[in-house]
C-alpha cells in the first residue's frame, strides 16, 4: 500500500487502533511552557499520578516572561507566579527546564529545532497551536489543549483520530525580493483562514524543496493559519545537514542510524491524498495583511481590496476588519503609515530572519514617531546575532534590542501595542486586540518590517536600497 | 465532568465568523494558574469598554446574557490552543454552540469541558439566524442522545456526531483513566520504539 508521510508517521505511531474510537498514538516529545501547564500539573497532582516520560519532556519559559533586563525583579506578580508555577512543576515531576538563566531559554518552537530535539518522523505536541512549525522537518507536530497535555504528561500518548490529508503542490520558485512568510501569507490569502481545517497538509514542490530549514519553519509556522491540524515537508539533505552536529542529535553509529531511519519519510509517489491544492510561488509578492485574520492581506504593489471585488461571503468580515483597523478599501498598501515595529515570535525570529532585516537597516535609522524592537527568538539566537554584529547594527538604527521570548506576538508581558496604535510584525496573527487592546496589526516579512521601521509606512523591500552591505554578514 | 444529555434554553445568537479563542478569553487572563475563575472575562473586550458593559454585544444584552446556547459563523474557535477558551464559556454557563464549522483544537477542547459543539450546514445556521432575529428570546431543546435539536414551532434538526465524542459527554469519560488501562500495551511500544534524540544537553 502506498502511504504519505503523514500516514507513515500515525501508522509508526499508533499504539492502539480501534473502529470508530481514536487511536492511541505514542508521543516523542513534549514540549511545556508557562501558560497552559499548570492546571495539566495539578491535575495529575489530585489524581496522584506521575509524568511518564519525564526524559522526553521538555519545558520552557516563553510567553508571559518580560524581555527587559533579566537581573530585574519581574513588575508583573501575577506573571512571576505562572512562572514559578512551572519551576515547582518541572522540580516536582522531574521535568528539564529552560528557565530566565539558562542559555537554552526561548520560544518552545525556536529552541527544539535549534537543539536538535525536533527530528524527522516524530510525533511533537505543545500546548500552544504553533506547534506546527516543527513540520519543517517531517515530524508531525500540532498543539494540543491543556487537558490533552495532561493526557500527554499522564501517558505519554494522545487519543488522536486520524486526519485527512492535504497535498499543497507549490510549483516555480519565489522570487527575487520574496519571503516565506510572503509565500504562506500568500496561500491563506488565496485560499482562506480555515481551508485547511481538519487537514494535516503537505507543502511540495520546487518551491519548498528551495527553501531552507528556517523558511520551511515559516511555512509550518502558520499552517494553523489557514486551520491546519499540522504542516508537514519531506525531510530532505538539507534537515539532515541542519541537524548534523545539533546538541541532541547523535553521532557515529547512531547518527547513522537515525538517518536511516529519517530515509524512509517520504510519501510514496502514488500516495492517495483526500484533497490536492496548487499554488504559483512565482506570482508571489511581498505581502502585508489589512485586516483581522492573516487570510486578509494584499501584496505591496496592491491596494486595499474594493469590497465589492471581494467574494460574498467575504464582505461582510472585511467591512469589519477594516472598522477595526480604520481603514478604507482601494487605499494603496504603500499608504498605511506605522508607529510601532516588532521583528520576533516564533514565525520570525531566527538567526536568518535577524540578518535579513539587519541587511535593510543597516545604516539607516527608525523613522522618529516608530517605536522598533527586536526580541530574538532564543538566547543562542541571541548570541550569535551578537556574535556576528546584527545587534549594533538595530541598535544603532534605533531599534531596542531584547532578551528572548514571545513578547509583542501576543502581548502577555509588557510589550504590547498602545490602543490605536498600528504595528508592523513579523509574527502570525493579526486577530483583534491579540497585541494589545485596540492594537492594529499588520503582519508582514522580517524584510518588510525592517523597511517599515525605516520609512514609517510599508514599502517595497524589492526596490529597497541595501547600504554598506559588506559591513554585514550576511551568510 | 458534567455529563450532558438534554438541554434547553435560549439561544443567543453572534453573527461572527471566525471568532477566535482570542477574543473568547484574551490573553491578559490567562495568567491563572487555576482551570476555573475565566467565566466572568469571557468576550471580555467585546463585552466590556472602559470597565462597563458595551451594549452593543449580544451577551451584554437581556435575555440573552444568561443563555447557554450560543449559535455562530463559520470556524468558531479558531487561533491559539488555548483551553482557557472552553473553560470560560462553560463557567459562564454555555453548554452548547451551533455553528457550520469549527477549528480543531477548540472542538477537541469542549469535549473535554463538558460543552456540544453542534456542527449543521450553512443553511440550517442562516434559519436559526432568521428564528433567533424574528422571536427574541428564541428557544431550543437540544437532545445528544437522539441527536437532534428542537424548537417549540414544530422545528427540528439532526445532527451528526463522532459516537465517541457522544460518549464522552454523556458519560462525562475519564480519558486519561482509560488510556491508562493501556498501560501494558504502552509498555509493549515503548520496548521496541526509537528516539534518536538526547535530552542530556
Ligand atoms: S511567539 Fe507567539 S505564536 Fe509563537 S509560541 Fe509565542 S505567543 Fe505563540
């Protein structure tokens, strides 16, 4: 029988399978974090039970943490309390953790792939539904809530029914100019916020086989986005050469053998799907969203969509989005004026995203009513933009410059956006007040946001002029 | 668990597509450390402006702020994994929700917390619609064991459910005590299951 890849990792997975009942499927990795823990602990905690696989769960701290001075006491007590929730937790049921100290601390989904913990034909949950980005490297990977995360800590499996399949077959390659981020803001445009919903999906084609391992975690990233259940990409040379020499990957003969193992992912050529959608990389353009869902966004040559261009069913909730984001339909994207920039979350916050941004700021400074920042996906992330100068060269454009964790992305420590305000933001969701009360957001590319910062509005990166790029190390 | 079987009262109506579990419960509550305490901040910022009710929202407005059915547009629940979401719309005492399509981990979630979601086509939705507009104060009983919801015009309605999902809440299920009867055969797995990465770093 031929078999995707995801019927490959469920079949690989799969501990019990009954008729018309969910499976139970074996998990590999958990990843924990702050927010949605701490009722799956005590849960167990009344119940008298332990955490299964204490060595295949990983927790850390990301969501409500500050990004300001560490060696500060937290303003926030109630944010101090989730957080101290999750060191007892971690201390009491034996769980490794990346605290504030820990050079390891970032976003769950930046650090397990940088760690090399995120491995092809895995199953990887979260409590946290960007779970999805570890995809990019053929593991299934999706979030899951919080009584299921005490199912996982409790079992170490899921009761899970199977999902149908969806193959996404992007043809052409990008073009000079473009972004994942372009890419998949591009296909929820085309194809709407809950297309995919039910569906675990399967990027193909040239265009995703071009990308690298960063841009392919864009891509997954945001497959919730479009209602996912996950995202999966063929495991290819370029995921093993990512991984080869991670932390928690495995050398000599093991090494070997895992990537013997990684070798069989695939979906078979004649592989049946339950749905298959195509999309042209090569028509795509740097994309900003203008409304309250990423599927509303426009390319920057573009304008504001006529409400009367729009498919029916669509008016009405773009009429709204636009009451809530003040503004206009048939208004060039080139218009929209900012006062807020956030370059980070787990879509955008890797070392490539820093050096594609530092690349446009590079000698220039922040437009004078623009509040920038850029909070590093990790504390590696961190360090190695550091290493390389990316920090100066924000700083010294007059961006801050931040310690690592989801931050602006949904606004839970106090990087929020003001009332009114309106953000340029590399993260993944636009939905109203996710930033900030009243917060107006436009998501858009690292590149994008860099030039926004600059010009004070959304511009063309395509037709950006790059100063002293020598002095940047670009890789 | 609550378990569930029948269910009648009023169905407040929120002609929204798209409602995301952001605006179910946004992110300033979510600090807890509890499962319980969300009830009262759900919709928090569609309900409430400057501390006082906007009336301009559905549940602000009588008799609709006591009702447990809510009916809605298409992909309700979507965003973030947040079971916070469920758990403020049980506490405020929603036990039923009615809508053409719903985001996955959102439907996973109710059935967790003691809350139907009813999945019905777009034009059985567009009726409730038109009901619920017609005559405030508009009614269902709704009926899990049989599948079927109805009003006291002589309406009604079946729907399709997962005959899992229907146990779960009638029987209000322990999951985890279930899969744990398991255990062996996880054991079994785990035996000759391999992971390749190490946690030692
Ligand atoms: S960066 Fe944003 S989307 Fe990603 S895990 Fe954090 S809050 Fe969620």
């Amino acid at each position: 029988m031929w078999r995707t890849l995801y019927e490959k990792i469920w079949d690989k997975h799969t501990v019990v399978e009954e008729q018309n009942k969910p499976s139970i499927l074996y998990i590999d990795l958990h990843l924990v974090h702050e927010v949605t823990s701490p009722q799956a602990f005590e849960g167990l905690r009344i119940k008298n039970r332990k955490v299964r696989r204490p060595d295949l769960t990983v927790a850390a701290m990301d969501h409500s943490i500050p990004t300001t001075d560490r060696s500060l006491p937290f303003n926030d007590p109630i944010a101090k309390k989730q957080v101290d929730a999750l060191v007892k937790n971690c201390r009491e049921f034996g769980i490794q953790l990346f605290d504030l100290e820990s050079r390891y601390q970032g976003i769950v989904h930046v650090i397990a792939p940088e760690l090399g913990l995120t491995q092809p034909g895995m199953t990887i949950v979260c409590g946290d539904s960007h779970t999805s980005t570890h995809g990019a490297f053929g593991a299934l990977a999706f979030g899951i809530g919080t009584s299921e995360v005490e199912h996982v800590l409790a079992t170490q499996t899921l009761k899970q029914f199977k999902s149908k399949t969806l193959a996404l077959n992007i043809h052409g390659s990008l073009p000079q100019g473009t972004t994942a981020k372009d890419l998949i803001l591009s296909i929820i445009g085309k194809y709407g916020h809950d297309f995919a919903t039910g569906y675990v999906v399967e990027y193909r084609g040239e265009a995703i086989r071009n990308l690298t391992m960063e841009e392919r975690m864009t891509v997954c990233n945001m497959s919730i986005e479009m209602g996912a259940r996950a995202g999966l990409i063929r495991p290819d040379e370029k995921t093993f050469h990512y991984l080869k020499g991670k932390q928690a990957v495995p050398d000599g003969v093991k090494w070997e053998e895992a990537l013997a193992e990684w070798k069989q992912y695939f979906s078979d050529e004649d592989a049946k799907f339950d749905l298959t959608a195509d999309f042209n990389a090569a028509e795509v353009i740097p994309q900003v969203t203008w409304g309250t869902n990423p599927g509303q966004c426009s390319g920057i040559s573009e304008d504001i969509p006529l409400l009367e261009d729009l498919p029916a069913d669509q008016i009405g909730p773009a009429k709204k989005a636009l009451k809530y984001m003040d503004l206009q339909p048939g208004t060039p994207i080139t218009e929209i004026e900012i006062n807020k920039v956030f370059i980070g979350s787990c879509t955008n916050s890797r070392i490539e995203d820093l050096r594609k941004a530092a690349k446009i700021v590079n000698g220039y400074e922040v437009a004078e009513k623009v509040e920038a920042l850029v909070v590093p996906g990790s504390q590696l992330v961190k360090m190695q933009a550091e290493a390389e100068g990316l920090d100066q060269i924000f700083i010294n454009a007059g961006f801050q410059w931040r310690e690592a964790g989801c931050s602006m992305c949904l606004g839970m420590n106090e990087d929020i956006v003001l009332p009114e305000e309106r953000c340029a933001s590399t993260s993944n969701r636009n939905f109203e007040d996710r930033q900030g009360r009243n917060a107006r957001t436009h998501l858009v590319s690292p590149e994008m946001a860099a030039a926004a910062a600059i010009a004070g509005r959304f511009i063309d990166v395509r037709e950006w002029p790059v100063k002293n790029s020598k002095e940047v190390s670009v890789q | 668990m609550k378990s569930f079987k029948r269910f009648s009262g009023i169905v407040a109506p929120l002609d929204a597509a798209n409602v995301d579990t952001d605006a179910i419960i946004p992110k300033q509550f979510l600090k807890r450390i509890e499962r319980t305490g969300f009830g009262e901040f759900l919709f928090y910022e569609w309900r409430y402006e400057n501390g006082r009710q906007r009336q301009d929202f559905i549940l602000s407005q009588e008799p609709y702020c006591k009702a447990p059915i809510l009916l809605a547009r298409k992909n309700f629940g979507c965003g973030s994994s947040r079971e916070h979401a469920p758990w403020a719309i049980a506490e405020y005492g929603i036990r039923v929700i009615l809508a053409p399509s719903f985001a996955d981990i959102f439907y996973n979630n109710c059935f967790k917390n003691g809350i139907l979601p009813i999945v019905l086509p777009e034009r059985d939705i567009e009726l409730l619609f038109q009901k619920s507009r017609e005559s405030p104060g508009y009614q269902l009983r709704v009926d899990l064991e049989n599948q079927r919801i109805e009003d006291s015009f002589g309406c009604m309605v079946e729907f399709d459910i997962v005959s899992y999902r229907k146990d779960q809440l009638l029987r209000g299920l322990d999951e985890i005590g279930a899969t744990l009867e398991s255990a062996e055969l996880i054991d079994s797995y785990e035996v000759a299951h391999k992971i390749f990465y190490k946690l030692e770093i």
